[in-house]
C-alpha cells in the first residue's frame, strides 16, 4: 500500500526565516509527487510535479527537490502571504482494476508565517 | 472565470435525505474525480473517471454513487445522507494518458448532515 507521510504537522516561521517541509514516501514505482497549496476553505492549488530522484522545481520562494525516498520543499525568505497548508501527494506505477492513476495524499503540513 | 467549478458551496441536509453534487470544467480535460477532505485524514479518492463511458470506485466509494453526464459534467450523490458524510468535498480534472499529469480542484462543497 502506498503511504505519504508529511513532516512536520504545523509549522511557524518568522517572516524571512527559511525552512523545509518533508514529505516521505513508500510506493511501488514512483511516476510523479505532487506538492499543492491549500489555504482554508479553498480547493488545493498545485505547485510543482516531481518525476525522477534529483530533480528540482522552483517557484518565486518556493523549491521542490526529491530522492529516492522523500521530497523537500524548501520555503525562502517566507512572508505571511505563504501561510497555508501544503499537501504532498504520489502516483505511483502499481495499477489497479481500470488502472487508476490515483493519487495518494499526505495529511499536508500547516504553515504560518507571522509578521 | 475559474476552470473547474463545484455547486453548491454550502450545503447543510438532513440525515435520509438524497443530496447531488455538482461539477463542471471547462479545462477541456478526460478525466474527473471527486474527493473528501475530512480534518486529520486528509484527501481520499471516492469515485474516479476517464471518460463518459468510464467510471471507477475509488478508496471509500461506499455510500456514495456518480453520473458522467458529459465530459465537461460530474455529479456524486448521496443517495441517503448520513452524519459521517459531513465533509468538503472537491472535484478534480487532469489531462489523460500514461504521464502522470497533476490534478486541478475546484473550489469545494461544504457538506453538513444533521
């Protein structure tokens, strides 16, 4: 069974001070890891697609890396605008019944940046 | 206007009762999904499908069934309400074929069942 396990559950920064988020995987035969936003109340927004170990994603202040067992997205100089939750999803190569192409999410690490 | 919208956006029901919830896009996308999101379990996959003429349970299906009307149409009914199902719920679109394409979520259904 696949599982994404995100790393921590809550998180407080100051504005400016960088931290990473951790989101570990167990899947048989990684395709794609997902990160998402989700501010409250609202439906996620993707960020960035992951394929292959080594590889790197950036966005304004935000960078997703991955390896082999889990992705770190990497959170520069935040400001309270990046407050949020961020969800970390996989899709893995085992098919199932129609071959599903499912994604698995992780319970996603809350954020707050405080001014 | 937003890609992928979901009606209603709030909705509160009486437990028995059949509730339809809609979705619409206009990504041009094959598939569609629809999600819950309950605090602490995070995102789970209830129904899934590729086109018109596909449709797949997904990991908690029980309770809950859907219509493809048209490739740009979802719905997922519950046919008999129940307080458990209280939740938000999403709807989602991504492109097909064998890459794994990521997913756009429409903005949600507050769901309340008394």
């Amino acid at each position: 069974e696949d599982q994404v396990t995100q790393s921590p559950e809550a998180l407080r920064l100051q504005e400016g001070e960088s931290s990473s988020l951790n989101c570990s995987y167990t899947v048989s035969g990684l395709r794609g890891l997902f990160w998402y936003r989700q501010d409250p109340g609202k439906g996620p927004e993707f960020l960035f697609t992951l394929y292959s170990a080594g590889e790197e994603k950036e966005k304004e202040r935000l960078k997703a890396t991955l390896t082999k067992k889990e992705s770190f997205l990497h959170i520069t100089a935040p400001k309270p605008e990046d407050s949020a939750t961020y969800l970390c999803a996989v899709q893995a190569g085992a098919y199932s019944g129609a071959g599903s192409y499912q994604l698995t999410f992780g319970k996603g690490t809350k954020l707050s940046v405080i001014p | 206007d937003a890609d992928v919208t979901q009606t209603p956006r709030n909705r509160i029901t009486k437990t028995g009762k059949r509730i339809m919830l809609e979705c619409s896009q206009t990504k041009g996308h094959d598939r569609m999904y629809w999600y819950r999101q309950d605090p602490g379990l995070g995102l789970r996959l209830i129904y899934y499908s590729f086109d018109v003429k596909d449709i797949n349970k997904g990991e908690i299906s029980d309770g809950y069934s859907v219509s493809r009307q048209a490739q740009a149409k979802f719905s997922l009914s519950l046919e008999s309400a129940i307080p458990n199902q209280t939740a938000l719920y999403f709807c989602a679109t991504s492109e097909g074929g064998n890459r794994p394409y990521e997913q756009y979520f429409g903005p949600g259904t507050r769901l309340t069942v008394t």
